[in-house]
C-alpha cells in the first residue's frame, strides 16, 4: 500500500510540474484565431490586427480562420474538437450570452472558458439616401414604419445576437415594432445591401458606414447609445437614442476571446500577457484611433467571466424567449 501511494506521489508530483513546462515551452507550433464573422467586417479587421499581435509577442505565425455558420455554431464546435492547448483561441462576443441558448446549438458554454473582453463597440442605424420610401432622418423612419406596417425591412447581425436584441429593443421603443428582420454574418453584408438597394435599414458599426456617409451614398439615422460619437466625424453630428427620446436599456457589445476548457492556466496567462502588450502596440493604437466606435476595456479576471457569462445568460435567455426567439 506504502510503495502504491508512494507511486502515486510522484505521477502527481510529475503532473504538476508538467503544466508549467508546457507553458515555458508555449506556443510550440503556429496558432490559429477563429474569427466569428465574415471577411470585410469591421471586427474581422480586429480579428487580423489581434493575429498580428499575437504573431509578434509569442513568436509563432498565427492564422485568422473564419467561421460564422448557424448562428455561430460552426466555430464552437470547431473549436470543441481542437485540443485544449491554447493554441486555437476563438473570437467571441456579447451575443454568445443569446447563442448558447438557440435550440441547434450541441455545445453550452461549460465546454469553454472566457480568457477575456477586451474591448466595447458602438452602432448606428442608416439608410440609403436615395431610398423609395424617402427617409432621410430618424423621424422619417418611424412615420414611414407605422404607415406600413411589416413592409420594411431590417437588416443586422446573426438571430440572438446582441445586434439582433439592440434591434428589437429599438423597434419596440420606436413605437416600430413590425419591421421585417433580415439576419447577416456580419455587418459588411448589412452594409452592402443597404448600398445596393437590396436592404431599407441597416444596422452597423460606424466605421463600416463611414466611407458610404463620406460618400453621400448613406444617411445615419440615430447612434444606438447614450451619448454621441464626438470622435467621428461622419457621426458626431448624429441624434443618440436618448436624444431622439427612446428609453430602454440598450445591449452593448462587447469582443473578446474564449479558449477550450481545461486549456492550463499558465498558458491562459501567457495569452493574457500577450494580450495586454499588443494593445499597446503602435498598430492596436492605430486601430483604436481609427476605430471611433470602440473603447478598449480589458477584463480577464475568469471567476468574474464565467460569472459575468451565468448571469447574463440568463436574463437575455428570458428577453429571447419574450421576443419568441425561442421557446420557453
């Protein structure tokens, strides 16, 4: 029994010591960064400067990997099926607190761990200023909407996402509430189609409209915020939500990255370390500067993640089923 429990010391002792050497040696091979969105995107532009970070502070080539099928469920189990070795990290964002609960999803957010936000974004709602309906401002809209109900139609993120919930709650609180949901991969598809005449609203980043209101070919109706995006030229000038007299409790949006659970916690630092000195680089600095939407906000504190996860999984769990975006 002795020499059994003796064995059984060192085979743990051997376990423990491993982890540390395996994130001495970390990354030992090149890395992948699963980007939840389509190319042409503002946040798959964030998605390479993040690869090229990453690349620069540990020394391997790290490939950006698109992947945004069914709602996000094609990169969850991609990422699922990788091991839990830091060397696959997925993009992720405050709309995954909707997507776990969508009824195709075979994966809960128990198979993964947040590594961290690390920063917050801004959208706005416009049009095509040449449009059959005539809308040029917010007022326009919610006259045009509630003389034709259920004839416009809207275009924004993924079913369940925080975009889509951003979407609903305006509507509502527009007094709109029977406008036509049309759902993209990303924001450069919503963009395109406005552009194109294809789409009568969008929702988007700022920085995703911007060449189009530089254009003249967009009109920006109101920015879905607080308070205005002075740091914009093409938005600064915009109503916010508040302004135009709408009350509710907007959904932000965060980005950030999620790692397989088990991936070692030494390697989970070590991601983290790197993380923070790429934001200070000069190229995040001038992603930031260009980015007017975006506010730089890391958080990597896991027990506070996995909280901030359960907690607000929930309640947009009950806005979803409220909204009969799924059922109770």
């Amino acid at each position: 029994m002795s020499r059994m429990i003796k064995a059984l010391g060192v085979v743990a002792l051997a376990l423990a010591c491993s982890v540390p050497a395996m994130a001495q040696k970390f990354p030992s091979k090149p890395m992948e960064l699963i980007c939840t969105t389509k190319p042409g995107s503002s946040v798959a532009f964030w998605c390479q400067v993040l690869a090229n970070g990453f690349s620069e502070q540990l020394g391997v080539p790290v490939q950006v990997v698109f992947k945004s099928g069914g709602s996000q469920h094609e990169p969850v189990v991609y990422m699922a099926n990788k091991p839990a070795d830091g060397h696959t990290v997925m993009h992720v964002s405050a709309s995954f607190y909707g997507y776990f609960h969508l009824p195709h999803y075979t994966k809960s957010y128990d198979d993964f761990q947040l590594l961290a936000q690390v920063e917050k974004h801004v959208y706005g709602v416009a049009v095509r200023c040449e449009n059959k309906w005539g809308i040029k401002t917010y007022e326009d809209l919610v006259k045009v909407a509630k003389k034709n109900p259920g004839k416009l139609a809207m275009g924004s993120n993924k079913i369940g996402s925080t975009h889509h919930r951003q979407q609903l709650a305006f509507l509502r609180a527009a007094g709109i509430p029977e406008v036509r949901f049309v759902p993209y991969g990303g924001d450069g598809d919503v963009v395109k189609d406005v552009v194109g005449n294809h789409l009568d609203i969008g929702h988007a980043s700022p920085r995703t409209w911007r060449a189009h209101i530089e254009a003249g070919t967009v009109c920006p109706l109101v920015m879905l915020t607080e308070t205005r995006l002075t740091r914009d030229p093409q938005w600064k000038n915009v109503r916010t939500a508040r302004e135009v007299g709408l009350k509710f409790d907007i959904p932000y949006q965060w980005q950030g990255l999620m790692v397989k659970r088990g991936t070692p916690e030494p390697i989970m630092d070590r991601l983290i370390e790197a993380l923070n000195k790429m934001t200070q680089s000069k190229e995040y600095q001038d992603y930031l500067a260009n980015g007017t939407h975006i506010l730089l906000d890391i958080k990597s504190d896991r027990k506070w993640l996995n909280e901030d996860m359960k907690t607000n999984q929930a309640n947009v769990k009950d806005f979803m089923i409220e909204y009969k975006i799924i059922k109770k």
